[in-house]
C-alpha cells in the first residue's frame, strides 16, 4: 500500500511543474486528496486538497491561484499542476489520501515526497 509520486525536479522563476500521485495496492477513490509541502527548517504545510468526486478543491493563500488540484479517479491519481512558481515554493512535495478539511492529513497514507526547486 504506497502512494507513488513523480514530477519533481528544478525550474526556473515563472515556470511551472506538474506533480503525479498514483495509489498502488489500493483505490483513493473514495478518499480526499491533499498536497503538503515542507522546506528545511519549517513545519510540513498544507498546499491543496480535493474531495473524492473532484467537485471541491481548497488551497492555500499562498498557491491561490497559481496550482491546481486535479484527480483521475479511474487511475488512482491526483496531480498538482504548478505555474508561476516562485523561489519560495521550493520544498519537498507530498501527496496525502484521505485527508479531511477539519482534521487534516492521514498519517499512514503518505507518498514518499519528491523536491521541487524553483531557481532564484
């Protein structure tokens, strides 16, 4: 039972990224989807979430705007499009199954994360 995520990797200033989570050994389907960040030195943040349907997405103040959540629930997948990334989105990613809006992330459904770099 994994989250597996891809997508990562250096760009610079303006540009943008899309990052993949594909479940593997079991089905996100029914559950709500999250992205987290978290950069040296600072706690893991929430960046956005999406209900299972796909019918209600949340972001954060900081990425409002710039990244999009999306989900193919007939691939087990959920991806973060990024665009006008800023040096201050450099961090490592995580994808989170069954996350909730009130509780927050699921400890034990973790992807293994994957760095995004935005050159400055």
């Amino acid at each position: 039972v994994q989250l597996v995520e891809s997508g990562g990797g250096l760009v610079q200033p303006g540009g943008s990224l899309t990052r993949s989570c594909a479940a593997s050994g079991f089905t996100i389907r029914s559950y709500a989807m999250a992205w987290f960040r978290q950069s040296p030195g600072k706690e893991r943040e929430f960046v956005a979430g999406i209900s299972w349907r796909g019918d209600s997405t949340y972001y954060a103040d900081s990425v409002e705007g710039r990244f999009t959540i999306s989900r193919d629930n007939a691939r087990d997948a959920v991806y973060l499009q990024m665009s006008s990334l800023k040096p201050e989105d450099t961090a490592v990613y995580y994808c989170n199954a069954d996350w909730d809006i009130r509780l927050g992330p699921r400890d034990d459904y973790w992807g293994q994360g994957t760095q995004v770099t935005v050159l400055s």
